[in-house]
C-alpha cells in the first residue's frame, strides 16, 4: 500500500489501548507490555532492514472501550497520519485497534487514503506486505457489498413504507403518539396537540418565533416529558412541519427533492392555518436577507486543518481599519507548531472556486487530475499484477504438496498415517481453493482497471459534471455540496492541499493545489 521506496524510513507510531483500569494492572494487557511488544518488533524489523522505520509517537488511550473510534489519542492518530506526520501504525492485536469489523474497514479505508500502513503483531495484517494486503482488500470487497446490500434495502423497505404514508422509526413528533395496533400509524395526543395548535396560533398573532417561544415556554414547558424544553429551533420545525396538516414527506436524498403522500394520521392543524404560518415565516426570511447584515457563509467549514498541528480551521470574522473580514482560524492565538494562524475566507474560497472551474472546464488543472489519476491506475494494475504472480506461484506450490500427500497415501497401510493424509489433503484443497477464488478476484479487479483506463470520460468526466451539479447552486446552498465533492482541505506553509473525493473509485483520487494563497500570521 504504502509508496514509501527503499531509502526511505518510515515514521512510525504505535497505537495502544486497555478497556478498564484493572486491565492496566494485569502484565499480559498492561500498556507496559504492549509497548515493549511493539519496540521489540520494530527493532527486529530495524535489524533486518536498515532504517526501516524511526519511532515517532505512541498514541495511549487508558481505560477506554474499542466499542467505537470516540477516543482522544485515536482521534489525535487520524489527524496526524491525514498532515503525513506519521506513516505506519503498529498495535498488538486487531481488538486494541477496534472492536467492530465494520470501524476497522472505515479505518483501513481511511489510511490507504493518506498512504499509511497498519501492521499487527498478534493478527495476519500487514499491509507492507503485498500479499497480506490484498487479503485484508478481498476481506473489505466481501464485507462492503454485505454492507451495501442491508442498506439498500433497509432504505427500500423504509421508502415503500413512506410511501404508503406510514411512519418509520425514531421519535414521534410533538402531538402525536404511536397506535400499538397498527405499526406505522400516529394517534392524536389530545394534551400535546394543544400546544402544537398554540404554537400556530400565537406565530400568526405575534410574527415572531422569539416571543412565540417565549410565550409557549410560560404555558406549557415541562407538560410532558416531550416538552422539556422549549426552543426557537423546536418552534420553527414545528411550524415548517407537514405532518401536523396530514402529510407525509418522503426525503429522496437525491436530486429530484423531496416527495409528498396523504399521511395515513389525522391532521391537527388546518391547512388555511398553516399556510399563514408558511406566508409569515417566508417575509421574515426576506427582510433579514434584505438588510445586509445575515452571516457570512462559511463554505469550507469542517474541511480545513491546519498543516503543522492538525487542528480544524473554524470560521471567525475579525474588524480592522479597513473594516470587517473574514477568516479561518486554527488557534486561539498562535500555532503550537508554528503553523499559519489565518487565512483570508474570501480570497481563499475564490481561490479553490477557480481551481473548480478549471476542472470543471476541462482545464489544465483538469489535464493533471486526468494524468495523476491514470498513473494511479496503471500503479494499482502493476500491482495486482505482482500479487497475481504470487497466488498462482503459491497455486502451483500447494498443488505439488496435494500430489506428495497422494503418493505418501499409496505408500502406507496404516490407518493412523491415511487419516492425517487425508486431513492433510482437505486443508491443502481447502487453501487451494481459496486461491483460485482470489486470483479470479484480483483478475476480475485487473480486467475491470484496464476497462476505466481505456475510457477517461467515465473515471474523470463526472468530476466535470459533478462540480458543475454543485457551482451551479445558489451560495447558501453549495456547503453540503462541496462537503460531499471535497474530502479536505490542509493549509501548508505555501499553499493548500485539496482532496477531491472519489468518483467511481474505492478511494479518494487526491489531487494538491499548489497555487499560493496570500496569508497572513497574526
């Protein structure tokens, strides 16, 4: 996986972990131990090859559950392998890493995003080696599938059940309880849809969702549990809901929006009512647009890090002589790595719009995307290649060996010594096969390669039409766009690195936009 060449020395780091306090305590699971495991290795590994890799940091998270990736020093890992700080991870056994098949393929795709590689002491994965790591690919292949066919079709059951105006899982909204008989049915909550009807009725008379809220708030918070707590933003999702004047909205999560059926529950509000409200909320929305004061929209938040320490760049605005502007921050002061502190947010989504565009218009930028993605393939073809040799060679091995055990078994009479030849045979056919099912897997994978590199317009011409999907929207529409185009953005000394996500591909195609920003440190 990794590129690194043989005169290059690895940046490694270990990743270690214990669930509980008492564990910490016991030698076989101590930190302690695991340490030492991971020193000894890399020391061997060092003998071997000299220079093979230089220990860089070692991530410990104590007393935390592999459940999930929510841990501080494995957070901090990711962040640090996606700036290149570090390019090999080592760990003991694959349930100090995680505990959950489905995060560890999210990890494994996450470090063969940014050229990094894994390498488990206790477990079969090692993805320097060639070998190892189309095993753990194959495993991935099998197991995304599995994954992407439960979730067609969980969402094609939930679709036809919104279809037929029924309601799915989660909370009930305001008003409304689940009818025990029916699944998918909602019954009035005559307690709850008071206070619905209030709330519409009270928008309408005040026009404004603060003294609406206010006004709610002093009657009914804390009627039922679902009131606890009364807010501006539960108010306004109560007034822009279509369900209390029965009908149900069915979320394509596609181009083509948003669907409405007849919900199969009775409306609390009447639909002249809440037109009104609709009327309402649409001229408030206009006069803040009009006055010239509304926020500046942050494209790029949550995309940006910082290049030195791997912090997330937030979005602030600062005033100066020449007035108010706007910037992504990484720090509250300066970097702790010296890294940049600012960069201008307007000159900097200009920037990267135009790099866009360039793409979008088949530009030179476009020609190097083209060029670096078909180098990408024609390396990843080399070394399916490469892995290919290897099965049929260890095809070929494990043939000879089946043969050898057939000429041993016509050799003896002894029941004892045919029955382990016999075993002997079953694992070797056992192994064989599974052989032949991955070379026909990594042929398959090669044959489909060669395909997408002999038509350019199916690998690089979406990127054109998927750009063009997200310009093409109005400003306060594009952030959720350019989040799915764009995998992230990392501010170097110089310039910023810009991961386009994927298109057709298992991994992100990263492309770098080694155009040079103005800066400024504070």
């Amino acid at each position: 996986m990794n590129s690194l060449n043989a005169n290059t020395r690895r940046k490694v780091a270990f990743y270690i972990r214990v669930s509980t306090e008492r564990q910490a305590k016991v030698e076989e699971e101590s930190l302690k131990n695991q340490k030492q495991m991971l020193e000894a290795e890399l020391e061997r590994r060092n003998a071997q090859r000299k220079d093979w890799g230089a220990f860089v940091k070692a991530y410990v998270d104590e007393g935390i559950s592999g459940k999930d990736t929510n841990r501080p020093a494995f957070q901090q890992m990711l962040v640090d392998i996606e700036i290149g700080r570090i390019d090999t991870v080592m760990f003991t056994e694959l349930s100090r890493l995680s505990r959950s098949l489905k995060d560890f393929l999210n990890i494994f795709e996450f470090v063969r995003r940014h050229n990094c590689d894994l390498i488990c002491l206790k477990t079969n994965i090692d993805t320097t080696s060639p070998y190892q790591e189309l095993v753990t690919k194959i495993l991935m292949v099998f197991a995304e599938f599995e994954r992407e066919m439960t979730s067609r079709r969980t969402s094609l059951n939930a679709y036809e059940r919104s279809k037929r105006g029924l309601a799915n899982g989660g909370q009930t909204i305001l008003g409304y309880k689940r009818d025990r008989k029916k699944k998918g049915y909602l019954i009035v909550d005559e307690k709850e849809s008071e206070v619905v009807q209030a709330i519409f009725e009270t928008y309408v008379k005040e026009r404004s969702i603060r003294r609406t809220t206010d006004l709610i708030r002093a009657r009914y918070e804390g009627l039922t549990p679902k009131l606890k707590k009364i807010i501006p933003g539960r108010v306004y999702g109560i007034l822009t809901n279509k369900a209390y004047i029965g009908i149900r909205v069915i979320n394509k999560r596609d181009e083509s929006g948003y669907e409405e059926v007849k919900a199969v529950w009775e409306p609390i509000i009447e639909k002249e009512l809440f037109q009104k409200a609709q009327t309402l909320l649409q001229d408030n929305r206009d006069r803040y647009h009009s006055r010239g004061d509304q926020r500046y929209n942050y494209l790029f938040s949550g995309l940006f890090r910082c290049g030195k320490c791997g912090e997330l760049l937030q979005g602030k605005s600062a005033y100066s002589m020449t007035g108010k502007g706007h910037y992504y921050y990484s720090h509250k002061s300066t970097c702790p790595e010296g890294g940049l502190n600012r960069i201008d947010a307007e000159i900097t989504q200009g920037l990267v719009f135009e790099w866009l565009r360039d793409i979008e218009g088949n530009g030179e930028k476009f020609q190097q995307l083209e060029e670096q993605g078909r180098e990408r393939i024609i390396q990843k073809i080399a070394f399916l290649e490469d892995s290919l040799k290897e099965l049929e060679t260890e095809e070929a091995d494990i043939k000879e060996q089946i043969d050898a055990r057939i000429q041993e078994l016509t050799r003896t009479s002894s029941s004892v010594v045919r029955d382990s030849i016999e075993k002997s045979i079953v694992e070797l056919e056992e192994r064989r096969k599974e052989d032949e099912e991955k070379r026909l897997c990594v042929n398959q994978s090669i044959l489909e390669l060669e395909n997408l590199i002999s038509k350019n317009e199916s690998l690089f011409g979406e990127y054109s039409n998927w750009i063009h999907r997200v310009m093409e929207k109005p400003s306060n529409l594009q952030k959720d766009g350019l989040k799915e185009l764009i995998s992230s953005l990392i501010l170097q000394e110089t310039h910023i690195k810009v991961a386009l996500s994927g298109v057709n591909l298992k991994e992100p195609v990263r492309v770098v936009f080694a155009s040079s920003p103005p800066v400024e440190r504070t």
